[in-house]
C-alpha cells in the first residue's frame, strides 16, 4: 500500500488510463472541446455501453469531467493529469536525450 | 484489435507497465545505472518473485534488458519508450500550459 498525500497525483491511475487504445482516442476527441457520450463513442467500433466504461476509467483518473445538460452527458477534458504524467516522464529525459546526442556523435563521427 | 506498424512504439504496454508504483520505483532504480534482480528487489518489501514479475512488465514494454553475467540476471534501463510516451503526452502540453497561462493571467489581473 503506498501513501499517497492529499495533493498527489494518482500515477497508477492516470497511466493506468493511458495504456488503452480507445481512452487515448477518447482523449484525441476531448482535446478538441467537450462533446457528449453519443458523439464520443461514434467513431468507435464497439457499444456504447463499452465507451461508458472507458470514460469512467478516464472520470476516475481525474482525466474527464462529465456534466449533465438534460438528457445528454457531456464530457469536458482536465488536462492536469496529463501533466502530471508529464512531470514524471520529465525526470528521465536526459536518458532518452544522451542517447539521441550518443547517436547524433557516432553518426557526426562516421561522416569525418 | 488495433494494427501497428512494427516500428510503433506498444503505447498500451509502456503506460501500463508505468502503472505501478514499484515499476516506477525499478525505472528509477536502474535510472541510476545497471543493477542485479537481487539488487533491484532489496528496497521493496515483496518477495524476489513479485519483484521479477515487475520487471517481466517493464520487460514487455521494452523497458529493460536482462542481461546473463554467469549466475546474476543484470537488467539496464532502455529510455527509448519513456521517450515514446513522454512524445504521446507532447501532443496534449498546449492544454496544460493553456490552463496555466490563464490561471497566470487571473492571478495578474487580480493584483491590479
């Protein structure tokens, strides 16, 4: 069991969230401003009933916000966790970037 | 069932294999340079079973390579796929810097 403080970003759940094909999709479509669960689920080949269930996994890592507009859900994109996973990933970029700068050197090198 | 390319980066396994504490734990762990299973599991308080469960994950992900050196299992970090991730993120950041330059911008305009 890891402690988590008040203001901690919940990472099990927000990468947990990100490791499914149609929630990325989902998150494509959020990016370009609320819509409803009807029009989110349209360009997805499986119920609707199944895209409920993977706005409740992204609703539960804090991903999405949904509103009730009478009958009609619509859904709204929070894009904090996204930053926090960021924040994460950011700690280990200088691994990726002084492999591409090893590379960048051996290739420089073969040129000569 | 979604088709990749064979040079996609496997999304689905790299943010779920970033979806554990310990997995995060063992990333930061060999962050710092290659280390033995034995190693790698003494800081958590899981069996050596649990631990080399973990690091199959990140394993499948392509997060790691063990290496064989006689009897000790040596396993080195490969950033390539936090780099595939932190790029699928990069996508999103004009949303989360939207929100903090208008938070920026409230916070200006209230000290006016």
């Amino acid at each position: 069991m890891v402690e988590r403080e008040p203001n901690d970003p919940d990472l099990d759940a927000i990468f947990g969230a990100l490791a499914h094909p149609t929630r990325r999709a989902l998150i494509e479509q959020l990016a370009g401003g609320p819509a409803s669960v009807g029009d989110l689920a349209e360009p997805h080949d499986v119920s609707l009933a199944a895209v409920s269930k993977h706005l409740q996994v992204l609703g539960d890592a804090g991903l999405i916000e949904v509103e009730k507009d009478g009958r009609v859900r619509r859904c709204h994109l929070d894009a904090a966790p996204l930053s926090d996973a960021f924040g994460w990933l950011t700690r280990y970029r200088v691994l990726w970037e002084d492999r591409f700068d090893a590379l960048a050197d051996h290739l420089e090198n073969e040129e000569q």
